[in-house]
C-alpha cells in the first residue's frame, strides 16, 4: 500500500491488511466475517497507541496527500494565479480561484514538492513573504467580490533565511493575520500536514479552524523545542508529548473546532476517503457560515481568536479549553 | 534626558565601576546610568527590563498601570515551566513578561505596553497576548495613541504551546481595530525580537529600533539549532532591517523619548 517509504508501525499495519486481504478472498462465512473484524480491531489498537511522535512523522509523511491533491480531488475548475505584485510568484504557496460544490470560492494551500526538483522549486512548502503577499492579494480579491476563502495548511515554517528577512517575512506573516481577521467573508482554515508555527497561522485565522486526524499543529518543531530546551534533539519525542500538538489536543485546548477523520492508517493509504472527507466537512463549514452578514463573521472571528488563552486574573482562571 | 531623573540606581546602592558587556571598557557608573546603561565607549545598548525602561521613557508620576492582577497558569504541564516562570517573577518584579498601562510623553497621554527580554527571553504566552490585546481595545475605547517597546526576543513561549500561537492572530485582529478607529502606533524594537515579531511587532505606523538590537523572524541560535546553518548575526540586526526598508530609524536610546514624543505630536494634533 502506498509508496515506498514507511513508518515502522506501518509494517505492522501493512501485515495486517494483508491478511485481511486473504480472508477476503476466501467465500463468505461466519468465522471468515469474525477473523476479519477481529484483525481490523487490531488495526484500530495499533493507530490508537501511535505515540506523539509517530503522529508527527504520519504528518510528514512523503507519501501524504498535499494540497494541490486535495484541490484536484475536491474543486472544479481550479484556476492557479500567480505571483505577489512586488517581488515574484512564490511556489510555496498556492493560491487561486475554484468551485466547491457549485459555489465558487478561493483556495489558497501550502504545497511541499512531491520529488527532488519539485522540493527544491517550492522551498520544501517554506514560504517566503511573496509566498504570503499573494496569499493576500486572493483573499482581498475574495473579499472584493464576496466570496469564500479555504486555506489548507501544510509547512514545518516559514523560510528563515536571509532572503526572507531582506524581504520582510515579519511583515508579511503580521500582515496577512490582519488582513485575514478583517475579511467580510466566510474563512475556513484547515491543517491537513503540518501546521507550523508563524508559517502556519498567517493564512489560518478562519471562522472555523478544522484539522485532519494525522495533522499537527504547533508552536514549534519537536526537534528544534528539544535542542532549545534540553539541548538534544533525539529528545524529539519527549518534547512532543509536552507540546500537545496532535488533533484532539488542540481541540482540547479549543484552538480547532472539528477533526476531520481520515481513512485507517492514515489519509496516504486511502486519499481518496481522506479527500471525501475533507470536501464534507468544507462543505458543512461553508453550509454553517452562509447566513452571517460581513459584520458577523468579522465579529465572530474576532471572538473566537480573542477568547484564545489560559491564565489567571486575580485568583479566577481565565481558560479556552475545553472539557473532550 | 541626561538629568538627574533619568538615573536608574543611586550611585551607592552599587560599585563604583561597570564593565561593558561588549567591549569590556570600564565606565564610572555614575557617568554609565546618565547614559542610560549604553557604553560610552563602543556605543553597546545593555538590556533594560521593563520597570527600568518606564522610568526613563515616560513623564515622572503619570504611570498607571492596567492589568497587573494578571499572572501565567500552566495549562499543557509543560516540564520546568513553573519553576521557569517563579524565577523570572523573582528577577523582573513583573508577573509575566509585559507591563501595560497609560502614561504621558512630555505630556502627551499614551498607552503603553512594555515587553521585558528578562523575563524568558520576552517570548509571548497567554499573558502576554492578553494584556497586548487589551491594551489596543482600552486604547481604542479611550481613543489613546499606543507605543510599545517590545524585546520579545523569545518569540511565542513554547511552554504553552499551540496558545502562544494563537496569541499571533489575537494581538493581530485587536491592533486592526486600532487602526481602524485611526489612532496612531509607534513600536520602538528592542534587544531582541523574534518570532512574535510577525505580529503585532510588525503592524506599527512607525517602527522604530534601538542600535544594534537583534530583530529577526528567527534567531541565529535557533537557525543553527535546527537548521544546522550558521546565519550571521549582522543579518537579525536593526541595521540590516532598515536598510532593506523595514524600519524608520534607528535611533539611540537618549532620543527614543524626544523621538516619540516629537512623532506623538504630529500623529496626536
């Protein structure tokens, strides 16, 4: 199943699966039904002891959907533009005009290159500022006329590196977190890989935030927390666990709202499930957010963003966290 | 500003000499406070925490503070925190790493938010999103200019985890209210700022930067730790920021405050 690179427990699934398949081809029967069920309970075990860290390396998977393959799978008539007006057209990011469902939207993903070249052309899914700059351009064109914005979310961060100081990588991620708090449109943001600290939250401020089952979202890389913290970075796991950057945690800290659910082994096994999946639960946010006026929407995300944190005022816990 | 005023320790309290972190030239220290803690030597800016840096850039008595009964919670566990946070709270006199409030600036009124390097390098939680958040809504609501001076050098505080993201997209959408309601702000960058830089650190009518103040999306340290890339730390300085345009200027701490208040009254009339 799948290409050729795997996770270690992925052998374990994939032995699984086989026999499965075998069972399968046998004629039906009552033990053939029972001997199925029971391996595919073992599947279901196997996935829900993956450790943190197996979570983030599912996220990384090279074999993972990434966004132009959501695009292809979920849009019609998807329609790429180009380039941020100023400096040049950032591979990184994706950004144009579709139809979702009969209703035109834009979409703007992060794509990271399938192969060596296509690594390289798109930075590894690193944006630069140009890479934001467009990605405000789209939304302001969406907020022109009235039309929704998608964001899929998918890099380990934004690029770091000289040429993204020299052109303002600061300014652009700021810029592009006001531009999008202030939209008049209905915004739905999604982590479908990684969602990287700065990187990921400049095109993620939406009025509803969703995230697929095997994505992780976080403040900071595992590997670079532990080198900055313990000075080690084979301590990766450890500081996974304490970052609390798998979906149902950042749901429990009431910074996403929904988990969308992908195929068993994660959504490189079965895209096509994942990608139904991800059109269902756009198409419901999208159903949710149709009745707000601009106003509304500008306030509610304002709101959601606003209540965002844990602390203490007096003696009295302030707390977005929630009870899952 | 080089009055008496403007002095941060009485001459006794300490020894008679400092010796400059940077060019290791000895300075009278009663000469090295006038200076406002900058070598008189080489010109090195030494970190101010954030009470120091009140006295010597607001009018003397016109401080009141907003939000001080706010303090840091340890929502994800995460390990040392606590003991992280107690140690910063005994050595800055602050809760957390921001002082927010009104003030005036050669009589001018302002809001004012501070961010403290000492306290874990600056860097953005809960408390810190919250009391910047609330600082541009009270501006707003009392129709204040704001100026921050940020040293956020620790950029959002990963002891909080995904919270300390999303302290980003907070401070972002309330400083859009501020300049929505068209009121004036002015961000003075300190030694250092990363990472939150690329919030509401970036969103000022007018940036300003001391000398020689680290300014980056991401430190050399951090690149090199995860990167395995030595960046020059030239590069994550003030001055290379301005001169590729993301800066106003670059001016000396003697002139932040007649600098500011020169900007508040154009920007205030």
């Amino acid at each position: 199943m799948g290409g050729a690179y795997k996770l270690s427990f992925e052998h374990e699934l994939d032995a699984i699966q086989e026999q499965i398949n075998l069972l399968r081809m046998q004629p039906p029967s009552e033990e053939q039904k029972q001997a199925i069920a029971e391996l595919e309970r073992r599947m279901v075990e196997l996935l829900n002891s993956l450790s943190d860290y197996d979570r983030v390396l599912l996220a990384r998977h090279p074999d993972r959907p990434y966004a132009l393959d959501y695009i292809t799978a979920i849009f019609d008539d998807f329609i790429e533009l180009h380039g941020d007006r100023c400096f040049g057209d950032d591979k990184a990011i994706v950004a144009g005009l579709a139809w979702l469902d009969g209703r035109p939207v834009a979409v703007i993903g992060q794509q990271k290159g399938r192969d060596a070249k296509e690594r390289q052309e798109r930075n590894f899914g690193m944006a630069h500022p140009e890479g934001y700059r467009k990605a405000i351009r789209v939304m302001k064109l969406a907020d022109k006329l009235n039309r929704p914005v998608i964001t899929l979310i998918d890099t380990s961060g934004a690029a770091c590196l000289d040429e993204a100081e020299a052109r303002g990588i600061c300014w652009a991620i700021a810029e592009s977190q006001m531009v999008m708090s202030m939209l008049g449109v209905p915004t739905v943001a999604v982590i479908i890989g990684e969602g990287g600290s700065g990187g990921a939250i400049a095109i993620g401020v939406g009025n509803k935030v969703l995230m697929m089952e095997y994505a992780m979202y976080s403040v900071i890389q595992p590997e670079s927390c532990a080198a900055i913290i313990w000075r080690d970075e084979s301590r990766a796991p450890e500081a996974a666990e304490a970052l609390w950057l798998t979906a149902p945690e950042a749901l429990k800290l009431g910074v996403i709202d929904e988990i969308i659910p992908e195929p068993i082994g994660g959504a490189h096994r079965d895209p096509e499930g994942a990608a139904n999946n991800l059109k269902e639960a756009l198409c419901r946010a999208l159903s949710a957010l149709s009745h707000l006026s601009p106003e509304q929407l500008r306030r509610q995300r304002y709101e959601k963003f606003r209540a965002m944190g844990v602390y203490l005022e007096g003696d009295e816990l302030k707390s977005c966290m929630r009870d899952v | 500003m080089g009055d008496a005023k403007a002095t941060l320790v009485s001459e006794a309290e300490e020894n008679l000499w400092v010796k400059c972190e940077k060019c290791n030239a000895l300075t009278y220290r009663k000469e090295y406070e006038r200076e406002l803690r900058v070598c008189p030597q080489c010109g090195y800016h030494e970190r101010l925490g954030a009470w120091e840096r009140l006295k010597i850039t607001v009018d003397e008595g016109t401080f009141e503070e907003w939000d001080s009964e706010i303090s840091p919670a340890d929502p994800l566990n995460f390990p040392e925190y606590k003991d992280k946070l107690e140690k910063s709270q005994r050595t800055t006199n602050l809760k957390d790493a921001a002082l927010t409030g009104v003030a005036e600036i050669e009589g001018i009124p302002v809001a004012i938010g501070i961010t403290d390097f000492k306290f874990m390098g600056g860097s953005m939680g809960s408390v810190l999103g919250e009391k910047i958040t609330r600082l541009f809504e009270r501006a707003v609501k009392h129709r204040l200019p704001v100026f921050i001076i940020s040293g956020s050098g620790g950029g959002a505080r990963m002891q909080e985890g995904l919270l300390s993201l999303m302290q980003m997209p907070k401070t972002c959408a309330a400083c859009a209210k501020l300049h929505q309601a068209r009121l004036p702000y002015i961000i003075l960058l300190t030694d250092s700022m990363a990472g939150v830089q690329a919030s509401f650190g970036a969103l000022a009518d007018i940036t300003l930067a001391e000398p020689g103040a680290m300014v980056g999306f991401t430190g050399p340290r951090v690149i090199e730790l995860s990167l395995k890339i030595k960046v020059p730390i030239e590069h994550r300085m003030a001055e290379f920021q301005f001169e590729h345009g993301m800066i106003d200027m670059i001016v000396p701490r003697k002139l932040v405050r007649p600098t500011v208040a020169k900007l508040l009254r154009w920007m205030c009339k």
